[in-house]
C-alpha cells in the first residue's frame, strides 16, 4: 500500500474508508457488542456477504487506517480503537 502511504504524506489527511469498508467497521462494531467477542474471518465474510478473501482485505485496509488492531496469528483477536489515523 505504498501510494496511500505517500498519498497521506502529501494531503496530511488519511484517506477516508469506502463504503465497502465503513459497512465491515460497522459491522464488527455491532458483532463485538452484540456477541463480546469479534467474529470469525468466516462469519465475518458471511455477513458482508463476499469472500474469505476480500473480507481479510476490508481487515487490512481497516488495520492499515488504525480503525482496527489486530495480533497476528491469533483468531478473533481484532480490537476496535476508538479513532482512525
């Protein structure tokens, strides 16, 4: 993700979340609060209604803006921060 990196460089200003990704953030919200844990990257998938694929993508670009943090190699172990980059 180079030129968003450098894109943020230049504007000082993150790049904001698309559509697509502010429904995923707003999804694990409701998930987490609703069940006390996050979701499985399949459940996760299966309510966006979209792949295993692309939901690790929505989990990427939402790590990558700081709206999410996440453990590697550990399931589940997503944490909402409180405010984006």
């Amino acid at each position: 993700m180079y030129w968003r990196e450098q894109c943020e460089k230049l504007t000082a200003e993150p790049v904001p979340l698309t559509e697509k990704q502010e429904a995923a953030l707003n999804m694990l919200k409701l998930y987490i609060k609703r069940i006390g844990r996050a979701p499985s990257l399949r459940a996760f998938a299966a309510g966006l209604g979209t792949t295993v694929s692309n939901a690790h993508r929505y989990l990427v670009a939402l790590e990558e803006r700081g709206h999410i943090s996440r453990l590697p190699g550990r399931e589940r172990a997503i944490t909402i921060l409180e405010t984006g980059k």
